[in-house]
C-alpha cells in the first residue's frame, strides 16, 4: 500500500496531533464486469476503457483507487475505493445493474458492485484463536490477545522533527505515545529501531515487511496492560487508514492490523531478544576495537615509514646541498683564478700605457726645451726687410708655438694623473 495524496479530509479523527496524524475511514468495493458467453473473433475489450466508464458512471464522486484484480473469460473484476464512506450507497446504486457499451464490441457488459469486507480480525477471531491454541496461556502476557501487530507504517511519519537525516529510523517513543490513548501500554517493540534484528534468527525478528519496503515502511507490535486497551485500539483502527496532514496537503496510507499470533512480546520472547542485542552488541564492540586497534597499528607504521622516508629526503637533500656547495667553491675558486689573471694582466697593460705615457710627456718636455735652446742661438738670428736683431721666429709664431705645446703637455699630464689613480 503506498502513500497517496487525500483530497478531502472532513471525516479524518485525530489520532496523535504532535505528528499531525489522523485516522480516517474509507470504503471499499468489490466491481464485477460480466463478460457473454460467446467471443468475437478479432475483438477484445481493453481494461482501461472499461474504467474509464466506470469513472464517469458515479460522477461527481471519483474512486481513489480503481484496479484490475482479475480477468478470466467469464468475469472482470475491479476492486474500488472511496475516500467518503458515507457516499458508499449512492455509489453502488450508481453502478449496479448498469449495462456498459464499449466501442470497439459489440455486446453489452453487465456491471455488478457490492461492498468489500475489510480485511481485519473481529473479536471473534482472536478470542477463538486464543482459546483454540494449546500452547498459550492466557495468564501471560503476550499469550493472549493483548498485542497489536500494525505494518506499513510510513517511517517519515513516526521520525522526530529534530531527526534531519533521512536514514533515522522510526521512534519507539512516539508509537507509544500515538497509542497510549486507547490504554495503558505495557512494551513497545519497533523491529526497524533495533539495529541487531537482522542479525537474529529469522523467527525473533518478528519482520513481515518484504526487504524492498523496509526503507520506507515499518511494523511495531504494541502490548497493552489490560484488555480493553487492545479491544479499544483494534476498534479505532478498524475500517481507517493512517492519514497525516501537512500545511498545504494531505496523505493517507493504508495499514495492515492483526493480533500477534506468535508470542512475540512474551517476557521470555523479550529477555531472549535482549540476550541475543546484548552479545551481539558486546561482539561487535569487541570487533570495533580491533578495529580501531588494527587502524592504530597501521598508522603508526604508516608513521614510522613517512619518518624514514623524510629522514631519508633530508639526508638526500643535505647531500645535494653539500654537493652543490662543493660545486660553487670550486667554480667560485675558477672565476677567482680567472680573476687574478685578468687583473695582473690588466695592471700589466696598465703600467704600460702609464709608461708609454710618461715617455711622451718626457718627448714633450724635452722638445719644447729644444726649442727653447733653439730660439736663443745668435747665429739662427738674422736680417728681415733690412732690420736688425729681429729674431728668426715672429713673436707671433712663438706664442702659437708655446701655446700648442702647452696645451699638448696639459693634456699627456692629465692622462698620466688619470692612469695613476
């Protein structure tokens, strides 16, 4: 049974209002469709077609659910549900009798509808079965009809809101709380909320629920101190389905409810299973340990091996680092080597020009000294124009003379200075 959507919630009854959770009871039917006796060759009715008829046949009420539950060569048999009980006998005086024509055959189709039973224990089914069975005693509790048994309860439904993750399983709190209002309950058991159940023997678990629904559905077996609390909680579940209304929708989900038959909240049945939670609890502490005990040893040798492979790095770098400081003395003690050469030869080309230098500046000085001794010899003296004692040079020419050669010492003079520094 899955969730549905709840178009009209009018008659819903209030259940357990923290949760939002409502009872509301439904109506079911039972729709045969006869079929003629003889067959048209090349003809066949399409089930859908013959729904959509019965759709339209009880508007403006609608079915809520409407499936083929069986179809043979004789009968065709739908099985209904109303949302509103009380619109059970206007819809099957809509429907019985009526004839269907479909398109495509030719023969009329008679429609049938009666009211289907519910399917839920009465009174009479549990106390005979109690009364029946050899092996219960009534005097005990869970021997007798004092347990509930519900399946199909949505899990989403029974989760505190404070519970966000979407794996939490349902809380055995709040089922007793929603069911403690028909009675005083005695014991809870929500198999989903134990998370060693599926590690008990098959016949402890006390799971119903196939294996594809178990994410989203559960069962809970919930014991009563007295009997009239388990009569009251089986009269108020009768003929209901479990509705739950959020702010802008409401759901409704059908639930399967039975009398436990199999001993299940026995005061045996529960220390059994608490002997059993207990050992595989302490097992799987133990195994958590080694565990965590294993994890240990692995990191701390996972330690051990990234400190040998760092101290190996280091002392591989510490030796590229001493190989490259032995490099970059001996390649600083070349370009020193080199550097000597260059400067002795530099000093040697050095002094040579300051030689060289001193020489032409000596040329110089003893030129002009030269010339000197030169100018002042009587017998280099003669007669211009008829003139008598005017040298051989002009004053003129001496001054140009003079200044050439001054200035050409200054500047030789200036060389050697700039040399010496």
């Amino acid at each position: 049974m899955n969730i549905q959507v709840c178009r009209d919630t009018s008659d819903a009854v209030a259940l357990y209002l923290p949760q939002r959770l409502y009872l509301k009871p439904f109506a079911k039917l039972n729709i045969s469709v006869q079929l003629p006796p003889h067959k048209v060759h090349g003809k066949s009715i399409s089930n859908w077609e013959l729904m959509e008829k019965l759709r339209k046949m009880i508007i403006p009420d609608a079915f809520s659910i409407l499936k083929v539950m069986k179809h043979s060569s004789e009968v065709i048999r739908f099985d209904a549900e109303l949302e509103q009980r009380d619109r059970l006998e206007r819809v099957i005086a809509r429907l019985e009798g009526r004839i269907i024509q479909l398109n495509d055959y030719p023969d009329p189709l008679k429609v049938k509808v009666s009211e289907s039973k519910v399917d839920f224990p009465s009174r009479h089914s549990w106390d005979s079965f109690f009364r029946d069975a050899t092996d219960m005693d009534e005097m005990k509790p869970g021997e007798r009809p004092d347990t509930v048994h519900i399946a199909n309860l949505p899990i989403r439904w029974f989760v505190h809101d404070r519970d966000r993750d979407e794996d939490a399983p349902p809380s055995e709190s709040i089922i007793k709380k929603v069911f403690e209002k028909y009675g005083n309950i005695r014991q809870v058991d929500v198999p989903a909320a134990d998370p060693f159940r599926m590690q008990m023997k098959s016949s402890m678990r006390g799971i119903s629920i196939p294996a594809a629904d178990s994410a989203l559905y559960f069962e809970s077996y919930i014991q009563f101190s007295e009997y009239v609390g388990f009569v009251r909680c089986m009269d108020a579940l009768r003929g209901k389905k479990l509705l739950r209304k959020k702010e802008d929708i409401a759901e409704w989900c059908g639930i399967r409810v039975d009398f436990d038959k199999t001993k299940h909240m026995t005061d045996a049945a529960v220390k059994r299973r608490a002997i059993v939670r207990e050992r595989l609890a302490t097992r799987q502490r133990a195994k958590e340990e080694e565990d965590q005990a294993e994890k240990d040893k692995i990191a701390k040798r996972e330690a051990r091996e990234r400190q040998k492979y760092e101290r190996a790095e280091r002392e591989k770098l510490d030796r590229m680092r001493e190989r490259e400081e032995r490099r970059k003395k001996k390649q600083l003690a070349k370009l020193m080597e080199r550097d000597d050469v260059d400067l002795n030869s530099k000093v040697a080309e050095e002094q040579r020009k300051l030689l060289k230098a001193q020489k032409k500046l000596q040329a110089i000085r003893l030129i002009e000294e030269l010339f000197k001794r030169i100018e002042l010899r009587p017998e280099l003296q003669r007669q211009v124009n008829g003139h008598a004692g005017e040298r051989y040079y002009s004053a003129g020419e001496r001054s140009a003379r003079a200044r050439i050669v001054e200035r050409y010492k200054r500047a030789h003079e200036q060389a050697l200075d700039g040399q010496r520094a």
